[in-house]
C-alpha cells in the first residue's frame, strides 16, 4: 500500500537576503572580553568546580567534550565557544541541524533567526533558497567526499564554495564501487542525481561567506577540533528544499555519531558539558557511552572517573546528587537532560545558568 508524498517541488522559495532576521552581526555576538552576569555563589562555585576538572583532564590529555542546543549559536556565543576551542580547552564540539545552519547563515550573510509565527502565517517559514541549497548541496558532496555533517558545512564555510564533479566522471566512479564499496557507490548516485534534477554544472562552485571569521564550523575546522552535527529528520529547514537528501544526511550524520562516539569512548579522565540541550545531548550521550563501556569492559578498563556538567536554564527541583533517581509521579523524573546523565556514572552536577553567562564565566575563570 503506497500513500502520497509531498511534492517539495512545488513550494516557491525566495531568496535569504529577503527575511528579515532576528540575529544581527556583529550586534548581537558575545566576544570573549564580555562580562558575564552576576551569578549566584553557587553558580560560582559550580563554574570552579568545572574548570577545574577541565584543567585536570587536559593536563592528563582527556577529552572535553562540549555539546550544545542551538541557542548557543542563536545568543551570538561562536567567538566565546572558538576562544574556549582556540585555548585548548575544548576538544570536541557538537551541536544539533539548527545550530548547524544557525552557524552557517551568521557565515553567510552575517544575521540568522527569523520570526516563525509571522512567517508561518505566510508560508514561508523556512523556505529560504540559499540555506536550503548550499547545505543539503554540501552534505551531498561531503557524503561523497567521506565526511561528516558538520565537516561538511565547515568545509563548505571554510573553503568558500563546493568542488561539483563532471557527471559522467562520477557516474563511472559510482557503477565501479556499487559492489566493493556499496556505501560510497550509493553516496555518488545520490549526488549524481541530485546534480541532474537542479542542473548544476560541474566544476568550482563559489560561495562567498564574508563573515566566516565568526562562524563556529570554521573555526573548529582551522583548529583540527571535531565539530560533529547530530540531526534530527524534519526538525530543519533544510528538509523543505528539494535538494534535500535523506541518504546524504543519513551517511554524513552517522559519521558523525561515531566520531562522537570515539570521543565518549576515551572519557576516562574526562570531562562532558551538556549546555543548553534538552533531548540531543543526553540522547546521543547515553548510547555512545554505552557503546564505549561495553568495548571498555571487554578490555578490563571500565569508565567510570567522568565529570558530567549539564546546564539549562530550568529551576533545579529535585536534588539529583543527594536523593538520586525521583520517583515516576514526580515531574523531575521526565526530565531528561538531568535523569539520563544521572545514570551515566561519573560524577553529575547540574546548574541553571544562561547559556551565555556559564561559557563567559566559564572562559574567564579557566583565564
């Protein structure tokens, strides 16, 4: 039994130069000489508490992992998260498609964020011809290229355009690997088609991104830093646009997942900061740190000596250090940025700060 599909073809999209944006560089970025607010004493202390298990864990030569919602990106934070990459402190960087494509537009065009509501009443929220083309463009090329979501968009941003093969060239490449390598293969037929539906002729494709010193991606990609891009199906505008490619987002977001994972897997030692992140980051973490523990175990080396920092800006009701898991019929059970790294060893501490005030507080006290 077949049901009908939405024809993506037919929705008229409009140039990005065209929304207006709630985001504006360089208005609205926080800069690494920023003070942050005042915090409380025991945001202060909790700030300490992470830092220096951070200063630990990179003398020790343990990961940080640091993994953060959109927001992140949407509060102007790139200049703090790069200061914070560009000091060694952070060795890994992960972030869901929004802040993917949040980080690509402040590259792009230098403002990002558009006002939903009204552009929803006027069917056209999201339906943005650059945002949808370049990226889903780029993650066809980069599953093609071997690369991951985020190395896609940051080779993209970085390298300012796209390298487009000759059609017949890939198409022989494609058929050659279809049997030895099947994934590859299948990667080179996507693109292949893609190129024929959109008409897009081979060769050096230019993309000018004037403002890519303050793009996240760009930074991470200069510096060897993973920046890996953990999507959702449909969660991002990108997926309106017919260049929109399931197997290109699937193969490059997988990459993605295991080099995350790689990560996890050495986090004996070392820290982990959910930041902002509500379903992704403790969705990701728990299967990686298991995947990890179980190789761990297998090698007699369990991980059990990891710092785990979550911030949200949600009041802290229940005590999850002193009383443990709360019951089902209590509220603070669902949530799940707290109840899934409190059943992940280690040691787990919470704290309600601002995005902005905790990575500004964070930077300074690490000095």
């Amino acid at each position: 039994m077949s049901f009908p599909l939405f024809d993506r073809r037919e929705i008229r999209f409009k140039p990005l130069s065209e929304r207006k944006s709630r985001v504006l560089v360089p208005r609205d970025l926080v800069f690494a000489d920023s003070r942050p607010r005042e915090l409380s004493a025991e945001a202060r202390e909790a700030i300490r508490e992470a830092a220096q298990k951070i200063r630990s864990a990179r003398l020790a030569g343990r990961p940080v992992v640091c993994v953060f919602g959109a927001h992140a990106i949407k509060n102007g934070l790139g200049p703090v998260l790069s200061a914070l990459t560009s000091q060694g402190w952070l060795t890994h960087l992960a972030t869901n498609g929004a802040g993917i494509i949040h980080d690509w537009e402040i590259a792009f065009q230098g403002r990002t964020s558009e006002d939903v509501r009204a552009n929803v009443a006027h069917g056209e929220f999201g339906t943005w011809e650059e945002t949808g083309r370049y990226i889903n463009l780029a993650l066809l090329v980069g599953a093609w290229e071997g690369l991951g979501y985020g190395q896609s968009i940051g080779a993209l941003i970085a390298d300012q355009g796209l390298q487009i093969p000759h059609a017949e060239d890939l198409r022989q490449r494609t058929e050659g690997m279809l049997e030895d390598n099947p994934e590859r293969g299948a990667a080179g037929a996507d693109l292949l088609a893609a190129l024929k539906a959109a008409d897009i002729p081979p060769g050096r494709l230019s993309v000018p991104h004037p403002f890519r010193q303050y793009s996240l991606q760009a930074a991470a990609r200069t510096l060897g830093i993973p920046f890996t891009g953990h999507p959702s199906i449909g969660h991002d505008i990108i997926y309106t646009h017919a260049l929109s490619s399931g197997g290109a987002i699937g193969r490059t977001a997988a990459r993605d997942f295991l080099m995350f994972a790689a990560s996890i897997s050495r986090l004996e030692g070392g820290v982990y900061l959910s930041v902002g992140s509500a379903v992704m980051s403790p969705m990701i973490f728990e299967k990686a740190f298991s995947m990890a523990q179980n190789v761990a175990l297998q090698r007699g080396s369990p991980i059990r000596s990891h710092y785990l920092m979550v911030v949200d800006i949600a009041e802290a009701a229940w005590d999850w250090q002193r009383d443990g898991e709360p019951p089902v019929d209590n509220p603070a059970y669902y949530l799940r940025f707290c109840k899934t790294f409190a059943r992940m060893g280690g040691t787990m501490r919470y704290l309600k700060a601002d995005n902005r005030d905790f990575f500004l507080a964070l930077l300074h006290e690490l000095g």
